[in-house]
C-alpha cells in the first residue's frame, strides 16, 4: 500500500467497498498506489500511469496531455464513469459522468499547491466539470462554493460525508509506559495545514509547558515546507516530526495524545479530526471552512489566524479537566455518526440514481 491520506484514503475505502457489489463489473483506472488496493475478483484493474512517471512533472503533464487528447486510449465505452478526484479523463468514455469536488483550495488558495497542478486545473476543471451529470461533494461547505462557481442545478449536487475505520479508530486505555506527554498535529507538512501557526504559537510556550507537552507533527513530508521544518529544527527538543506511519501507530498516537489540534486553513472535509474524536481524544480544531460543519459541537474552536487564539484553546482544554472530558464525551458520540460502510452506501445509490437516469 502507498502512504494514503486525504483524496487517496477516500478513494481506496469507497472503492474498496463499492467493488464488493457483484451486480456491477467494476474497472478501475489508478496510478499512485499498489495493485493491493483493490483485490476483489469482479474487479478489473488497469495502471494506467505508473508510480516512477509520476515523480517527474515533465512527463507527467505530458501524460496528462495524452490522456486528455486521444480518445482511442481507452476503446470502451462505459454505463457509468466516476472520477473520484475532481476532473474526469476526456478518454474515458461513458454514458453517465461523476466527480467527487473535494474543495476549491486550487483556485483559493493556489498558493498552497504547485504551479503544474494549478495549470492542470485551470485548463480542464470548469470545461471538464461541465460535462458531469452528477456531482458528489463531502460537505454542504463545499456544496455552496460548487453553487457558486458552476453551472451546476442543485439537484445534480449530492453531499456524501466522508467516513473512519472504526475497527481501528476507538478508544482503549492509554498506554502508562509513555511517561511524556504531548500535543498531537496530524496532516502533510505543508502550508495549507497552518502548521506553521500552530509552531510559533507553540514557540511562545513557557519552557515549563514545552518540557511537559511536547509537539508531534505526523503526516509525510509536503511542498513548500522549509520554513516550517526551520521552525522545528529550531525546537527539536520538544517538536517531532514522525513523518507518515501506518494507521495502527497512527490510531496509538491518537489514543495517547493530551489533545490533537487541527488548525488547517481550508479543508474539503478533514477526517483527522474525527479519528481523534474515535480514539478518545479531545479536538481543537480551526473554525475555518468544513470544519464546523464537520466536527460539530465535539470540537474547541480556535482562529487560525491568531496565534494566540491556537495557544490560548490549547491551554484552556488541557488545563480545564471538565471541558476536555466534555468534549472526549461529544467526540465519541458525534464520530460514530461517520462511517466508511455509510459513506459506500450514499455513493452506490447516487451511482445507481444516475444510472437510470
């Protein structure tokens, strides 16, 4: 398996779930990860780009172009083609389209993503879009912000909440032999993450508070970050990057944190913080974009703007034992409302929907 976060965990779980369905021939077209993603016996998998091409922009954009230009590529002509992360392949033949839209953060905040994959989106989303019969989006948030930029009649826009692996994300009891405490971060170490925020309002921390909660930073290793990893460096005696570890250390680190913090930007859904909220973990999470609407009222809210907003929530929920148990309790309760099996349902009866349209 590859490391997956974000687009690619969504992708893998509904996918994985979806292929169960033996009333369908499945075909899936993938690139990123190992053939293990999907290994069921009615599912026909193709790689179409392989890991090594990908790694070099050059030859992925012009992979991209070629996709994009021949139709022969792919002589089948599907029922039904849904594209999980955003932009459907002009190649790919079908008489029904869907996306799944996850965010706007490209034309918001291009900022935050690579200058190819800024191109690629300007030149094909809203003409590909378009074209689409359905939409699929993870959250009303987000749903608005297609409203708004799209064409798109709010009937053909359905929100499917993202899910957890509840098998792996639950609350057991701590592990006593970890004699330090510490603040948990989890996401890609890059700027849309805010984590650079979360670092100089840690910085400002008392060496008393640093010496008692330390910082872990887990998520792999994203663009843009050399001003971030400085600041760790500068405080790599209380800050730790683990970089990607598997879900059963991820779901251990969970479990054993005073408190997880999510202070990102601009997030399409945000599952981390729900994770947390499975293991018993209470959650301080950004009041920007899906995450309200995401975390609900199991959150501690905090600007990411305003650094001393970030230290000041962190404090408040470790030092208050009734707010943070308040919000263990909301946390629990509000996650099991997300599922990976529930969110596999929605999509199979908007596939089908659209489907006998």
């Amino acid at each position: 398996m590859g490391n997956l976060s974000g687009i690619g965990r969504y992708t893998y779980e509904i996918a994985n779930i979806l292929s169960q369905n033996s009333q369908y021939r499945w075909n899936f077209f993938y690139g990123y990860i190992s053939q293990k993603l999907i290994a069921r016996k009615n599912a026909k998998t193709e790689k179409y780009i392989r890991h090594l091409i990908t790694k070099n922009v050059f030859i992925k954009k012009v992979i991209r172009k070629l996709l994009c230009s021949f139709s022969g590529i792919f002589s089948i002509h599907y029922d039904l083609y849904w594209q999980p992360n955003f932009i459907p392949i002009k190649s790919i033949k079908a008489r029904k389209i869907i996306a799944t839209i996850h965010d706007f953060s490209w034309e918001l905040y291009p900022e935050f993503h690579p200058k190819e994959r800024i191109t690629y989106f300007q030149e094909n989303f809203y003409v590909q879009i378009a074209l689409c019969d359905h939409i699929i989006t993870g959250s009303y948030f987000t749903k608005k912000e297609i409203l708004d930029r799209t064409s798109m009649k709010p009937e053909n826009i359905t929100v499917i909440y993202h899910g957890i692996n509840h098998t792996l994300f639950k609350p057991l009891l701590k592990n006593k032999s970890i004699k330090q405490k510490y603040i948990l971060a989890v996401g890609s170490i890059e700027p849309r993450k805010n984590l650079k925020n979360l670092l100089l309002a840690y910085s400002q921390c008392e060496k008393i508070f640093k010496d008692e909660y330390h910082l872990y930073l887990v998520g792999d290793s994203g663009w843009k970050n050399d001003e971030i990893m400085k600041l760790v460096e500068n405080m790599n005696q209380w800050v730790h990057p683990t970089g990607y570890i598997s879900d059963a250390q991820l779901a251990d680190m969970y479990k054993n944190a005073s408190v997880f913090v999510y202070p990102s930007f601009y997030e399409g859904f945000g599952i981390p913080p729900l994770e947390a909220m499975a293991c018993g973990t209470a959650v301080i999470a950004s009041n920007a974009s899906t995450l309200p609407e995401v975390c609900g009222d199991a959150a501690y809210y905090v600007d990411p703007l305003d650094i001393n907003a970030i230290i000041d929530g962190i404090k408040k929920v470790l030092n208050d034992d009734v707010l943070r148990q308040n919000l263990i309790a909301k946390g629990l309760k509000h996650a099991q409302k997300f599922s990976w099996e529930k969110s596999a349902q929605e999509h199979m009866a908007v596939l089908e929907k659209v489907l006998k349209q």
